[in-house]
C-alpha cells in the first residue's frame, strides 16, 4: 500500500495558500512520481472565510495549535505564518509533539534557529526551510547538498526581489527612488512599511541563513554590516552605467584568511557580470567554491507559486526520506568565540564629490587620498557642476573601508570639495 503522509498548513497567507493550492493540485502527479501519497489534513488560520475562498474545506480547519499538533493524521507541520511572534511558539508546539516542521521563516530561522533545532533533535523530528531564502531558489538545498564537496570561499546574491524592483526601475527609466519605491507598493512587491527590505533587513536574515551553512559556522545576523537603498540615487545609478557598472543590492559573504565578512549593501559591478542582468523582482545567488569555481541560481525569489515550490519540495523531501540532516556546525545563538569576523573589510569605491574650481585643488584632494593610503584608479567629470563646484567621479582600488571613511571626513572638513556619495564597488 502506498505511504500516505499528513500535512498541516499554518497560516494560508500568500506562501501558505500556494502550498494548499500546489499540493492539492499535484497530489497525484507526486502519488505517480515519488509514490507517497501527501494529503492536506489540517489547516490553521484566523481568517476562516479566507482559507475557504481558497478551497480549503472547513473539516479540515483547525480552530487551535494544539488540534494540529495532536492530531494523529499529520505528519509534517508547515508554518507560513511570518515573523517571531506565535510562528516560534507554533513550530515548538509542532515539533514537541514530534511532527516535522517546513518553515518559509527567515526572519525566524535567522533568529532562533538555535532554539528550534534543538527542539526538532530533541524529538528526532526534521526541520527544514528551504522557503526561507530566496523564494523558489533551490539554495538551501544546493547549500546542504549539491557544493558539500567544497570549501565555498565567497557569495555573491541579489536576495530580495523587492529592492531589486526598485533598482531596476531607478536603472532603467532614471525613476527616483521615491517613485519606484511607490510603484513597488503599487504592484504588491513592496508593503506599505517598506522598512524590512529597503533598509537590507530582510538581506541580513537570509544572508545569516546562508552564510552559516555556506562557511559551516553561526553567523548571527548582527555580525553583518547593513546598509539599504534609502539613499541611492538615480544620479549615480546614471553615471554608474555610463562608466561600465550596474547597481544592486548585494548579500556578500566572504571566507578570507583574515575570517568572515559578511555585508549587505549597494554595490556596483561590472555590468558584464551575471548578476547585473538579474532584473525587477528576479533573485540570484553567486557563489565559488574550491571544486566546482562558479556556480549561479537564478529564479523567482518570492510569490505565492514560486515560494510554494520550495516548501512543497522540502514537504516532499521529509515524506520520502527517513534520514535528518541538521546544521553542520555548532548551532548556538550566537557565534563560535573561534570564528573571526573581519569588520575593517576591503572594497574598491566610487566616490562622488562637488568639487571647487580651482587651481591646485585636484593636487590636496588627492593628496588627501595618498595620506590615508587609498589608491585611485580612475576620475571623471560627470554631470552638471553646483555653485561654481565641478562633479567629479573618483574610483578607488581596493582598499579598507576605515581609510575611505577617514578620506571622506576629511574632505568633507575641508574647503576643497564635499562628498555627495560613496558607493561600493566588487568585480
Ligand atoms: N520581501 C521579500 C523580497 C520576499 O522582496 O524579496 C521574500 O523574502
């Protein structure tokens, strides 16, 4: 007789609602093809008349956690709820009481992972989130599975579809951000508090996830530097392109000698890089490995079908095999005291600057270079001048980002120019 394995859905929001929809509507393409029978046994959500809309039969809704998790017939509880609130104490709830956990959580693996895992070996249970980071991107599993030969020495990824929206539409039509932040909202990418994805909150959490397997280490995403896209502007977006480079936000992890920098923040790369044809709400990771060298994955990093394929292939995972593999490190709440973090980190940048037209100034601003060590590779002349002051373009080499913060306060204390903007630069 064919295995037949339980679900219970929490939450039928957009992610939870596309899991109710691709599991109802495969289920017997995964009986032909993985010859388990999956069935929807229980349903949780504050809004019934909403989960009915979307076909959920009303015996089959739950009116409390506890219905769920005691309820013999579910075997694999999936969370699609969001954030750390009930969502922690709901997947505690499920794993205590022995049932396996497929969470779409970042927010909540990136801060309590620790906690959670600890639970689901207490009770010998699966915990899985391949939801979590970069929607329908199989880079959980990639992480876990496919690169474990390789000592991963860098990651590169446009992990949220909500800024890349954004930037695209700064680079391509010259929107301001205001405008394209608007848009953004206008299309559902954006929520009306932009806050956790334009500000790089939501990057820091999936690049903690992943940083953490990638470089086999807890990397708590308070150790990453955060900077969002607030206060980019299509100017730079503009000169950025006419010189070569194309601006995304970046999830960045690094495993030097020096230790590990991790970062999210603008960054302009060469326009001939793969990540830079990675548009609108589209999502990418980038990363090298001692073995294989490049490997890229590129998809839909959000959206209710596309989320739900991630979830449904860890459901389908846990339904086929009886193995667990958790974290491959020491799973705490905050870092290895062993693991070093590099914080001074080196970049190259470019730097824009309003500077006064005169005689010998260009000699003391580089000057001002030359004494903090940050070593030019190119200037420009972009642009409409301001009060008599000339727009100019400076690209630095590679250098650490202390001795650029010195060179920028200290041009900035000076009569010889004023700094508009200081941009990241990686190749
Ligand atoms: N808000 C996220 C994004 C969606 O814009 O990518 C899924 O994490």
């Amino acid at each position: 007789m064919m295995k037949k394995v339980g679900v219970a859905i929490l939450g039928v929001g957009v992610v939870g609602g596309g899991t109710f929809q691709t599991l109802t509507e495969h289920r017997e393409f995964y009986r032909q093809t993985q010859n388990v029978d999956i069935v929807v046994e229980s349903v949780l959500d504050n809004n019934r008349a909403r989960a009915m809309s979307i076909g959920v039969p009303e015996e089959i809704l739950a009116s409390s956690i506890a219905e769920v998790v005691t309820n013999p017939a579910v075997d694999i509880v999936v969370e699609t709820i969001g954030g750390c609130g009930v969502a922690k104490d709901f997947i505690l709830a499920a794993l205590n009481e022995g049932k396996t956990v497929v969470t779409a959580n970042k927010e909540l693996i990136s801060k309590h992972w620790h906690d959670l895992e600890r639970a689901a070996k207490r009770n010998s249970c699966g915990l899985y989130f391949e939801a979590s980071c970069v929607g329908g991107v199989p880079i959980i599993r990639t992480l876990l599975d496919g690169v474990q030969a390789n000592r991963i020495t860098h990651m590169m990824g446009i992990v949220n579809g909500t800024t890349n929206y954004i930037l695209t539409q700064m680079t391509q039509s010259g929107a301001e951000y205001a405008d394209a932040l608007k848009e953004a909202q206008r299309l559902g990418y954006a929520e009306f508090d932009p806050t956790a994805d334009v500000d790089g909150f939501d990057a820091t959490y999936k690049l903690s996830i992943l940083s953490s397997m990638a470089f086999h280490t807890k990397v708590p995403y308070t150790k990453i530097f955060r900077e969002g896209i607030r206060e980019v502007s299509s100017k730079d977006i503009a000169f950025g392109k006419e010189l070569g480079y194309t601006l995304k936000l970046l999830a960045i992890g690094k495993n030097t000698e020096k230790g590990i920098e991790v970062r999210v923040h603008p960054t302009f790369i060469p326009s001939s890089h793969p990540l830079a044809s990675v548009n609108d709400s589209y999502n990418a990771v980038f990363l090298t490995g001692d073995a294989v060298e490049d490997v890229m994955l590129y998809g839909r990093g959000a959206g209710s079908l596309p989320t739900s394929s991630a979830v449904v292939g860890d459901v389908i995972f846990a339904a086929t095999h009886s193995d667990i593999k958790y974290s491959t490190f020491k799973n705490t709440a905050t870092a290895d005291p062993k693991t070093k973090f590099v914080t001074n980190f080196e970049s190259a940048y470019y730097i824009r600057l309003l500077v006064e037209d005169k005689a010998g100034v260009l000699a003391k601003l580089t000057g001002i270079f030359a004494k903090y060590g940050v070593s030019i590779v190119e200037i420009a002349q972009k642009g409409e001048g301001e009060n008599g002051r000339l727009p100019l373009i400076i690209f630095t080499h590679k250098t650490a980002e202390n001795s650029v913060k010195n060179v920028v306060a200290k041009i900035n204390a000076s009569d010889l120019a004023s700094v508009q903007s200081v941009i990241r630069v990686e190749a």
